[in-house]
C-alpha cells in the first residue's frame, strides 16, 4: 500500500556501499595472499617454522608428517629439512617418543596388537628401529590380556550362532587388529571353553586367518 514501507529495500547508496566494502575485503585477501606467497620466496624458513608450530600445536607430528605438509604447501627442501633438523635438536620433534605415546595410546585405547601398532607406525614414516623399540615395550602378556578382554567383550554377540561362525568371528577380529593368528586362536578357544561350548571340530581357515592378519592397517 502506498504511504508504507515493507523495510526490505535498501537504497542505492547502501548497495552500492556494501559492494564497496565487498571489493575491498576481496583485495585485502587477494593481498594477503600475495604476501604470503612473497614471504615464502624471501624467508622460506620462517614459514616452515610457522607451519610446523602449527601443525604441532593441533597434534603431535613425525618427522615424516611435517616434511609432507611443507612439501604441499610449496616449502623448498633445504628450508625444510633447516627447519626440521632444529626442531629435532631442541626436542620439538621426537619420533622415538611419538612411537612410544602412540603404542601406549592406541593399544589401551583401541585394543590393537603389535603387527597394527608397527604398520601404523610405519603409515607415519617412523623410522624401523624406533617402531621396533616402541613396540617390543608391548609385553607379549599384555598383549595376551588384552586381546583376552577384547573377545570378552564380543562373546556375548555372537551368542546362538553356530560355533564355526563364532570362531571365525572373534578370531577375525583380533588378527585385523594385528594378534597373530596361533594366539587368536588359543584366546578365542579359552573363551569358548568357559563359555560351555564345545569348540572341536570348528577349526579356523588358515587363508582366513591371514587375510585378517593383512588387514591390521584398518584395524575395526
């Protein structure tokens, strides 16, 4: 109706103010991002530095890791590896006790055996003799423990189905988290055995078993 506003439209001045301001935070950006690109060609290092404290801060890194990242954000290699060494001195980067934390963590907390945790380790570019060290501080009775909690915690679901398909099952899922097949198959038949079921005669298919046991860079 004539005489009222609706208060939807704006005037020609605001639009075009808006577009004004619009133009100009595109520049801003298109600025920035040009520094950016100038101060990487005149001082690689500092922004190799920047990046690495980032990534750092988020989470902890390998040495592999950080090197990937600058490779992708177009660091030159000596600026890197400049860069990486100092933090490795000074103790920002320290692959042995990545290994170390990663082991503590991911077994406790995800259940997975040795051959998961080294394969993992290995995912993240840590070195063979500190995957090896890392790992060998996982006891063989531990893990034998632990892998005996992670079939308690499944028995109860495979309840009713035919003893094969249990067996199968649970073995199955420890060798993908990365339990050798000999000891799955001494948990699993332990478990069976105090759960009243009589196991002969299930066997488990060995290909099975190690196909599962290939399988331990996706642990479930």
């Amino acid at each position: 109706m004539p005489g009222k506003s609706s208060g939807r439209s704006r005037s020609p001045r605001s639009q075009n103010a808006r577009v004004r301001d619009d133009s100009a935070g595109r520049g801003r950006s298109d600025d920035d991002n040009s520094g950016d690109a100038a101060q990487q060609r005149s001082d690689p290092e500092s922004v190799a530095r920047l990046i690495c404290l980032r990534q750092l801060t988020a989470a902890p890194r390998t040495r592999a890791q950080l090197a990937a990242t600058l490779r992708r954000r177009g660091v030159p290699e000596d600026a890197a590896d400049a860069v990486l060494g100092r933090f490795a001195e000074v103790g920002l980067i320290d692959d042995a006790m990545f290994a170390d934390a990663w082991v503590e963590s991911r077994h406790h907390g995800r259940g997975l055996g040795r051959r998961a945790l080294a394969a993992e380790l290995n995912q993240r570019g840590v070195e063979r003799g500190d995957i090896q060290a890392a790992v060998a501080k996982l006891t063989p009775e531990t893990e034998l423990a632990t892998a005996r909690a992670l079939v308690e915690r499944r028995l109860d679901s495979t309840a009713g189905q035919p003893v094969q398909v249990r067996v199968r099952r649970l073995a199955g899922m420890l060798a993908r988290k990365g339990y050798p097949a000999g000891l799955a198959y001494r948990v699993v038949r332990e478990a069976l055995e105090q759960a009243g079921q009589d196991h002969a005669g299930a066997g488990l298919d060995e290909d099975e078993l190690i196909d599962a046991e290939l399988a331990v860079s996706e642990p479930d």
